[in-house]
C-alpha cells in the first residue's frame, strides 16, 4: 500500500477508528474495545493498564473509571495520556496521544445506567487502588452497599469518564517482512487541522 488508501482511506481519524473497531468486533474472541492505557505519575514514572474504551466520538476517545483510582489522580495532574489499542486477529494497532477532560454530567449517567447491576454495586464498593484486606472483605463490601442502595443506585461522584481529545492518531497494519504500514495524523493543538504522514516501519 503506497498511497493514503484501502483500509487506512478516509479524511477523518475518528471515522477510521471507528470502522476498524467494527471490524475488530467480529474478529477478537475477547474485548476488541480493550485499550493499554499509559499515564505518568508526578515524579514522571510511566504507568500503564488496560482499560475498556467505550466510545468513539466525533473529535475524542471515551472510557470510565473511579476518580479515587490511581490512574484518575495521574491523568488529573497530567491532562494527558496516551493509549494502543491492539487486534492480533487483524494484525493491526492505533496510537493516541492526547490531552484529559472530565466526562462527569448526564453521559457518564447514561453509561452507568447501561451497565449490569452488579457492575453498579461494584463501583460504589472497590475502593479502587486502594489496599484490600481479602475477597471476603470486598464481597462484605457489596452486601452493604447492596442492601444500602438496592436495585438502582446512582452513579457514586466519585465514578465517571475521561475524554482523550488527540493530538496524534497513529494507524498500524502489519506488513510483509516487517515492513508495516504507517499513518500518522498529527496537529499542534485540538484546533488545529490534522496532517496526514507515512512513517517508515
């Protein structure tokens, strides 16, 4: 592939990401969301876990977390973050890079109504990062807040989502011999326009 075309055609990032991802989710046995998330702590130490994405909106990258997590506190200190996102089934990955805003109003409402009861419950008992003394504890956790909040809590203020509006998106596919293919989308700032390069493998 010589040219900005086939699998990595379109004029806008997120509409690529948005088509591979549909793609993917008829190919992963398991999570195809699934994104290794990377932050940096305030002495600069890298940290990095996986995450679930759970939208691909017309200018950002969308997933939900605890704000007590230690991955909360990091991306509120940085306001940015990087993330891959990775199919072995279709030999392919997508880069970002970006700056954090809060997703905390009636959106991240509508996604904690969207989740299982029990994934509900969860939120309000893991004290998320935090040391835990056993399972046991955790579950005793669950019973309380169950038994507190019943069959349809609210979403806890301490719980809701992060929006990573890139300033690189970088499209991956594997190619012969290690020579992949690269395309990276790259602007100065969120307002600016994107420029289009290849990179060398």
């Amino acid at each position: 592939m010589n040219e900005h075309n086939g699998i990595f055609a379109g004029a806008d990032p997120f509409e690529i990401a948005d088509r591979w991802l549909a793609e993917a989710e008829k190919t992963e046995p398991n999570d195809p969301n699934a994104i290794a998330l990377a932050t940096v702590d305030p002495e600069g130490l890298p940290n990095a876990r996986m995450v679930l994405l759970k939208e691909i909106e017309k200018d950002a990258f969308v997933f939900y977390t605890n704000y007590h997590s230690a991955k909360a506190q990091e991306l509120d200190s940085a306001h940015k973050a990087a993330f891959v996102m990775h199919w072995k089934s279709l030999r392919r990955q997508i880069r970002v890079r970006g700056t954090i805003t809060k997703e905390d109003g009636p959106q991240a409402d509508a996604y904690y109504a969207s989740r299982s009861l029990k994934s509900r419950l969860g939120a309000w008992a893991s004290h998320q990062s935090q040391p835990l003394e056993s399972r046991a504890s955790l579950m005793a956790e669950v019973a309380k807040v169950t038994a507190k909040l019943g069959t349809n809590p609210p979403r806890p203020e301490f719980w809701g989502g992060y929006r990573v509006t890139p300033v690189e998106v970088e499209f991956w596919a594997d190619g012969a011999f290690r020579l992949h293919d690269r395309f990276q989308w790259k602007r100065q700032n969120v307002d600016s326009d994107w420029q289009v390069l290849r990179l060398n493998p």
